[in-house]
C-alpha cells in the first residue's frame, strides 16, 4: 500500500486537491444561498378571528430588513366580471385613532411587525365603492389581495399575493384559502407587471 501511494503519489495529490476544492465550491455555494436566501423579503397575508369574510386581514413583514409597503391591490372576481382596485390611491384622511398606515395602506414595517388593514368585508366594499360602482358582497365569488413594497436590498418593487373563495355557509360567507401563507412574487415579469396596474391606477 505505502510503495503504491509513493509510486503514485503525484496522482493522489492531484485527486485529494480536486476533492478539497470541490468541497470548498459545495461549501461556498451553500453559504452563498443561505445568504441570499436572508436577504429576500418574505410578507405574509393572513386571516386574524376566524376564516369568515368578518375576520380579520393582517399584513405582516417577516424579512431580515425593514419593508416599506408602498399599495395594496384588491382583485374582485365575481360571476360576470373582474374588479381591481388599489386601495393605496383612494382619497381619504387616517382617523387619529387608528394606526394611519392601517387606513392608507401605506407605510414602513420594521422586522416582524404587522398591521391590521380591518376586515376582508371592509376591504371588498372600499374596493366596491371606490372603482367598482354597482356590486353586491353577496355576489363576491374570489377576493385577491396583493401587498406592494419597496425592499433595501432591492432595486425595483416587491410583492406578495394570496387569494381567497369566498364560499357560503350556513348563510354567511367563509374565505377559503388553497395556500397556507402568501406567495412570494419573484419573477420579474409579474413584478413589471404589478408596477405598470399600479401606475394605471395612480393616473384614474
């Protein structure tokens, strides 16, 4: 064994540093996307008092850094029509007695903190009143929210989405959720994409 590695040692000095290198790579690649990973936002969109459309809608920032939320769009699907609305632009002055960034839909999130934007039925008939004219919440089949930021570690915007349908039960109306948290919007066509309906809105 010993007169076979000194025959070859040239060759197992070769491997052995291929091998540590290749570990060294694996080793960097994965310290690389942890990395990456801690830096990406993540903004959650969940239900607070129960899974009917009286529950609660909170808006929370579980990113490594502070998010500024810059819009929140509604989409409402109902049989015969889609409705989106960007609640951000609608012309109205926050109460003293609630958080402003609350009624505005504006605002900066620090790590771990969340707002409460009021009810999904509060939010569905803002979105009725303000861009949809006639329309009637017992005729609301889907309600989609997505949550608009700007991120430090960002260029550009970032956003997150969730969907809801609405269902009837024992005549009231229940949010059904096929996800369990918001989905993360990467992609930089859907972000292009939510920025171009967010300055449409801006102009109406």
């Amino acid at each position: 064994m010993w007169t076979w590695l000194s025959e070859n040692y040239g060759v197992v000095s070769a491997v052995a540093s291929v091998a540590t290198l290749g570990v060294w790579v694996a080793y960097l690649q994965l310290f690389y996307m942890s990395y990456r990973h801690q830096l990406r936002p993540k903004i959650l969109i969940t239900r607070g008092g129960g899974h009917m459309l009286s529950a609660r809608c909170m808006l929370t920032n579980m990113s490594p850094e502070i998010v500024f939320i810059q819009g929140l769009l509604v989409r409402l699907a109902f049989d015969d029509r889609e409705l989106f609305c960007s609640l951000s632009d609608i012309e109205k002055v926050a109460s003293k007695e609630r958080d402003p960034r609350s009624e505005l839909f504006q605002g900066p999130l620090s790590v771990g903190e969340y707002l409460d934007l009021g009810t999904f039925e509060d939010i569905a008939r803002a979105a009725m009143d303000s861009c949809g004219g006639a329309a009637a919440i017992d005729d609301l089949r889907e309600l989609g929210l997505t949550a608009v930021g700007i991120y430090p570690w960002k260029d550009g915007m970032v956003a997150a989405e969730r969907s809801f349908t609405v269902r009837h039960e024992h005549g009231r109306r229940a949010l059904v959720s096929d996800k369990p948290t918001a989905r993360q919007i990467r992609s930089q066509r859907e972000l292009r994409r939510i920025e171009r309906i967010m300055w449409e809105k801006a102009q109406d």
